[in-house]
C-alpha cells in the first residue's frame, strides 16, 4: 500500500497532516535507553534516511539518554522540513541508576518543555504527549492543566495523550482537544501488560475505538518489541505468502487494523530501518488479515 496521509487534530484550527508511517528515536540511544548511540554516524544517517523516504513524523523524548535524541534530531536535521512534525513526550525522568521515575509536576512538566524547546532549536513543539509513567502522587487532572495552560501559551500547538486507560483519555477529552493517543500496540500484544519492571503498560485496543469515534490518531509503541519475540506461526505463515520478515507482516497488520493508527518503528540499524519503510508497500487481504486474528 502506499503511505496514507493521517489527519493530527483534525477538528482544530491547525490540523496537520502527516504520512501515516512514522519513526521513533528511542532505539537510537546507547544501551539501556541511555547515553549515546554504540553508532553515532549511523544513527545520524537514519534520521537523514527517514526525512528521505518521506516520513514527517518523529517521535522523541528529553528523557530517552538523557536528552541524546533531540541532540541526534537537531544535528542532523536542523532547519527542519517545512512538514515536518517533531512528536515528543513529558511525564517522566531517568535516575542516575538508570530507573524511570514520574516528572509530571506542573512544574517539572514546565521544565521538560523547556529542555526540549532548547535542545530542538524550536520555538513551539508541535505534538506533546503527557505519558504516565509509575504511581506519582500528582492527580491526572493536574498534570493535564499544566499542559492545556502551556498550549494557551503557545509553547505547544497539539496536546496527546501517552499510556492511558480509556477512563483517563475520557478525563482528558473532556479537558480540552486530546490530538493523538500514544500507547503500546503490536499484533502480539495488544491490551495492556505488567512489565518486568513493574510498571503497567497500556494497551491500544482498549482505546481504539474512542480514538476511531473521534478521529483521533493511535500511535502505537512497542509495536514490534512485545511481538517479535513471540513465535507466530500465522505471521510467518503470511510472511512466506508476500515474501516478507515477520517484522514488516507485524507493521503492515498495523497499517491495515484501521486507518487510524499511525505506526511509529524504532530502530538503530539503517539497514532495519528501509526493511521497515518496505512494509508501506505489503497489501494484506481481508483474508490475510481475518487468518492474522
């Protein structure tokens, strides 16, 4: 199939659309989603890549290295394409010994504002999710004021939503105009999961139909690092039929579970990155797709 366009706030005054296949810069990072890449030209040359394939939607965070991606987003690709849409995220921090913890304070929020308006060289960020991340003592409602109250100051243009419960993105909804949901979705794992590190991890089918009621665009993460691992023999099956991985099978599910949802693969390998561009290319069948589920 070739790359649909999606519609991010569609029913605002600054709609934008982008191409309906992303790229998510966590996996730039060095090991263990912090310091910098083992590749550090590499992991330039696919952020170059991706600007060349026509994606226009970049997913990063001032928490992935600490701050390593947008350092890696503005070196190689600062002036930025008039379309294109720098997505990052807010809510959470790292700890010298590596854990995440929660940074959703309004004024911890103010300050991941900040670092990454600075870091990215911008003057407004176009797309910023609020993520939850762990057990923070600072109610939903709060920290979502804090981002509706930048947005009116005009430090951001669109506000999301990131690993949310359908009953939070509700809450947020009925806050003001919630642009995209961010939460884990692959076809191996589709509704919410307790990771190894205690933390619980939202699932997209549980929002799916919310965001495709009010045209709101789900972008999934962890698309292909829940179901990779997991031996399928469906995928493969539908693998061998379109002479394609397992991996371009999973986006490609993606791309055809609705028109909705705007898959974000992350990679550190230029040569992962254009098998992932080719599963844009991969046309399931509704039998292809009935036999995946």
């Amino acid at each position: 199939m070739k790359t649909p366009e999606i519609t991010i706030a569609g029913g605002s005054k600054n709609p934008i659309k982008v191409k309906r296949f992303g790229y998510g810069t966590m996996r730039l990072t060095g090991e263990g989603i912090w310091g910098e890449p083992a590749n550090r030209p590499e992991a330039l040359e696919i952020l170059k890549a991706a600007i060349k394939s026509g994606v226009n939607f970049i997913d990063t965070a001032d928490y992935y290295g600490e701050d390593v991606t947008n350092r890696l987003i503005k070196e190689a690709l600062y002036p930025y394409p008039n379309d294109l849409v720098i997505c990052t995220k807010v809510g959470g921090a790292r700890k010298p010994d590596k854990s995440w913890i929660p940074f959703n304070r309004p004024e911890q929020l103010r300050t991941s504002i900040e670092n990454n308006l600075r870091t990215l060289k911008i003057d407004q960020i176009t797309l910023v999710h609020f993520r939850i991340i762990g057990h923070g003592d600072v109610p939903f409602q709060e920290s979502m004021g804090a981002m509706f109250e930048m947005q009116k100051e005009g430090k951001i243009l669109h506000v999301g939503v990131s690993n949310v419960h359908p009953d939070e993105l509700q809450t947020a909804m009925d806050m003001g105009d919630i642009a995209t949901v961010e939460n884990m979705y692959g076809h191996g794992q589709r509704n919410s999961l307790k990771q190894p590190w205690g933390e619980e991890t939202r699932g997209g089918e549980e929002v799916l139909a919310i965001c495709e009621k009010n045209k709101i665009p789900l972008v999934p993460y962890f698309s292909l690092v829940n179901s990779m691992p997991k031996k399928d023999e469906r995928i493969a099956s539908i693998a061998k039929k379109h002479n394609a991985t397992a991996a371009q099978i999973n986006l490609a599910w993606l791309l055809h579970r609705s028109p909705w949802i705007l898959p974000i693969p992350g990679t550190s390998s230029l040569k992962h990155f254009e098998e992932n561009m080719k599963a844009t290319e991969i046309e399931l069948s509704e039998e292809d797709m009935t036999f995946l589920d």
